[in-house]
C-alpha cells in the first residue's frame, strides 16, 4: 500500500511534491511562499527521505536563500564585473575577453576567458574587432626599378631588427588631410619610428627610417642588414629613401604590384589604429591630430597586448 508525506485525507498535495532533480536554486518567490506554507504540513526528515537530498543540505540551501548578504560566490562575480570594467575602460573600450583575461591575469586574478566572457556578454560590453579597409595611397612610379622581395609573406622572422614593415596611410581632420608613415618590427609588433605630414612623399618616409634607427641606436642594438620591406609606391621607391636605406645599411625589399597580402603586416597595423582609435573621434585641428597620433602610438608600444607576441605588449615581449 502506497505512503504519503501527508495524512490520508490530503493525497492530492503528494503529487505535487518536487523532482529530486530539482534545483532549489531556480525556485521563483511564488515557489519560496509555497514551500513555506507547505513545511508546516510536511516533515522535514521524511521529504529528505523520499527527495533522496540531506536534511543539511536543505537547511544549507534555505540559509543561502534567505540570506540578505551575498554569497562568497556572488561576491566573486561582483569583484569581477568591477575589474573587467575598468580594464575595458582602460583600454578605451577596444579590449574582448582574451586580453581582458590576460590583464586581469597579470593583476593576479585566477580567471579563465570563458568567465570574462560572460560576464561580459551580461554586462553588454565588447571589443572592437578591426574590418578591412582601402584606401588609395600607393602610387606607383612607372620609370622606377624594384628590389626583390626578401620576406616572402614571413612577416615574423624570429628576432628583432630581422625585418621592419612600413606604409603610408590618409587621415584627414578639420583642417585638411594628414598623412602617417609608420615602421614596425616583425617579431615584436612594436612601431619604431613614424612621421606625420600634410603629404607624403620620399621625405617623409626618410625621416620616419631615421626616427626607426634612433629607437634601437639607443637601446645599442646594431640594424645593419635589416630588411625594410614596404609596397611599391613612388615614395618608398624614391631616391631619397634609398639614399636613407644606404645610410643606415638597411635591405631595401618590396611586394609584388597591387598583391597586399605582400605587405600585411603594415595593413594590419593600420586597420587596428583607425578602428580603435582614429574612427572613434573626431580632430579639429592638424595639431590634435598630430598629439593624438603621438599618445595612441606610445599607448600601442607599452599597453596593447598583442595574441602573436604571447598576449604581451611590443615594449614587454621585447626583452622576453
């Protein structure tokens, strides 16, 4: 003969008894009243029983719920959502949940970039994801000739100073258009030198070379025999940049004509600069351009952590 948890008179409430398999943890506080009202008919002891669940484990549960401080893991989540906003804001709103992992990671958090990330997606804030983009600045100079190309798409060729990546690209602001050269290292992703002008010609990518030179000049690193490798536009293939090569000893190298994949490392620097930077604001004056190239380039160099240099930033990957 069947047993009820209740007298005889009330079967009907038996079939309304919770699952073992139920989480108390998902109870709404129409269900929390109902249970209340519920255990003054009902034993304790022989719900466990027939629940298959502890009788600690119920009063642990019914401690939890009825607690008005949070719980150490609530706690835990709260701490969390607090550092992993301002890292983002940190990061101008541009960092996803893999470098927001590794920031917290190098604060001492153990955290893994699945809990980031939903914490995250809860919160409603993301990373900026950099889009391709074209902009026409190459101009070729049909009576020029061309070095080979020494890199052949490897880009990163295992040490500093083995290969340096340069391009030019078109920024305009309220006053008129500016224009940015830039040289990177291949291993380190750090930009070396760049010069900033109201146009752009062989000039200006001398003086970016120059810039380059200097950097590692003093830090006493020799770049003889360092590759320059840059597309083929008039103004890389200029006499005065190559008088600027033959200065500093370096290896002149260049792309095939109109094949970007041939020079993607400087691609990849500009769409991360103008998508996380640059498109973002607006400059009114040639000289909040200038200032603010300045402080992005010196952020990039010491902050932005980079997934090809071990999750680290180009200035802390370097002696690495």
């Amino acid at each position: 003969m069947a047993k009820y948890a209740c007298p005889e008179q009330e079967p009907e409430q038996t079939a309304q008894i919770t699952s073992p398999q139920t989480n108390l943890h998902d109870a709404t506080p129409a269900q929390h009243e109902h249970d209340q009202q519920r255990s003054e008919s009902f034993s304790v002891l022989r719900m466990a029983r027939l629940l298959k669940v502890s009788t600690s484990g119920f009063y642990e549960w019914r401690k939890r719920r009825d607690a008005s401080e949070p719980t150490q893991r609530q706690q835990r989540r709260a701490d969390l959502t607090v550092k992993i906003l301002d890292i983002h804001a940190e990061s101008d709103g541009t960092y996803g949940s893999p470098r927001i992992t590794d920031k917290l990671r190098d604060r001492g958090e153990v955290v893994n970039a699945k809990t980031v990330a939903a914490i995250m997606a809860e919160i409603g804030i993301e990373g900026i994801s950099p889009r391709t983009f074209k902009v026409r600045t190459t101009v070729q100079d049909p009576d020029a000739s061309f070095p080979p190309d020494l890199v052949g798409r490897q880009f990163d060729q295992g040490h500093l100073n083995a290969a340096w990546f340069t391009d030019i690209t078109y920024l305009p602001c309220g006053e008129g258009n500016m224009f940015l050269c830039a040289i990177r290292d291949g291993h380190s992703r750090r930009v070396q030198g760049y010069a900033i002008d109201d146009h752009f010609d062989a000039p200006m990518v001398a003086r970016a070379i120059d810039a380059a030179v200097a950097t590692r000049t003093r830090e006493g690193q020799n770049v003889a025999k360092t590759i320059l490798h840059s597309d083929r536009g008039g103004e890389f293939t200029g006499a005065v940049t190559a008088a600027a090569c033959g200065r500093h000893d370096l290896l002149r190298s260049m792309g095939e004509t109109g094949i970007c994949w041939d020079n993607a490392a400087a691609g990849s620097f500009w769409s991360t600069f103008k998508h996380e930077y640059y498109y973002r604001r607006t400059f009114a004056t040639k000289a909040e351009l200038v200032a603010g190239v300045d402080k992005w380039i010196r952020w990039f160099n010491h902050e932005r952590r980079h997934s090809g240099a071990g999750g680290l930033s180009p200035i802390r990957f370097e002696p690495a």
